[in-house]
C-alpha cells in the first residue's frame, strides 16, 4: 500500500506557495546565514547552516497540515525565495511568521504571499483570525502585514529570538479578521 502526501498549491501572479521538499534546504540555508533574516525571526537560530535547514525541511515535511501549514514561497522564474507558515499556538489561535531572503526584501513578494495565503487560511482552515507579530524594530515587516489587512492590537509581548541567543525583543501584535 502506498500513502501519498499532496500539500495545498496557492498560485499568484508572481508566486507558487508549496510544502515543503528536501531541495528547499540549500537554498534556505544560504538565506538564513544572513544574520540580518534569521535575527528577525523567532525560531530560527544564528549561525545557522545547511545542518540546520535539512533539520527544518525534516520538520515542515512531517507537519500535521491539520494544526500547521509550512508553505515555500517560490518566484515562477527565480525559485524559492522565502517561507511563511501558520501555525495553532493554542486552541482556535493561528499565528502567521514568514521571512524572505534578503535578494527578495522590498519587491512585494511577502504581501503577495500572505494575501493569497490569508484566502487560503479562511477557505481552507476556515479561520476567520489570524494573529502575528514583528519585532518593534522591524517597520518593514508590519508595513507588509497591514498591507494584508492586520490591525495593530496595541499589545506589545516581549518574545524570545533564537538568533539572538534567546534575548527577549520588544515584539508588536497583530490581528486578521475575515
């Protein structure tokens, strides 16, 4: 008996989101060398190397698509140039994280991305909210998700940034509403 796995495929103009596959390491590993994406993360540790990627792309691939969606965001012509994952941090609450590749900062992959993502969420998941949050410092970050359609909260949490050795970094919330 054979059990295939089939993720979701969103298209864009632009973009094809996609789970997940073992060649995703290499070219994720040399983007998140750049400590300037990997210390705006919250997970993802600095250095981090190809040991690391494989590591992750272990991860994504066994995801449970039922409680997380890990999704490449790959250009038609240039291939994978980012991430952005969902992921249920308590009952009935999805939160949102993504990073690009530095090549890619400042093109409108990441709003393309996380539109056509959030249709996906409330079709698919049936989610009608969906929260995230940028580091204070990271303005770009929060431009993309209020183009997307968050509203800031108010709140401010203090979350742990792997990247920077588990330092606690001022982190601005957000939240989706369909």
């Amino acid at each position: 008996m054979c059990a295939i796995e089939i993720s979701p495929v969103i298209s864009t103009d632009r973009l094809v989101l996609r789970g997940v596959v073992r060649d995703d390491a290499e070219p994720f590993a040399a983007f998140l060398a750049d400590p300037g994406v990997s210390g705006l993360t919250r997970s993802i540790p600095h250095p981090s190397g190809l040991a690391d990627a494989e590591a992750f792309v272990d991860r994504a691939m066994r995801a449970d698509w039922d409680r997380e969606a890990g999704f490449v965001i790959e250009h038609h012509s240039l291939g994978p140039v980012g991430m952005l994952g969902f992921s249920q941090k308590a009952p009935r609450r999805v939160e949102v994280g993504y990073w690009l590749g530095r090549p890619f900062w400042n093109r409108g992959y990441a709003t393309e991305a996380l539109r056509a993502a959030l249709k996906w969420v409330k079709r698919d998941w049936g989610r009608k909210v969906v929260f995230a949050g940028h580091f204070a410092e990271n303005t770009a970050s929060g431009q993309v998700l209020c183009k997307a359609g968050f509203l800031y909260t108010g709140d401010v949490e203090l979350r742990p940034s792997a990247a920077r050795g588990g330092a606690v970094v001022p982190t601005r919330m957000m939240v989706w509403l369909a």
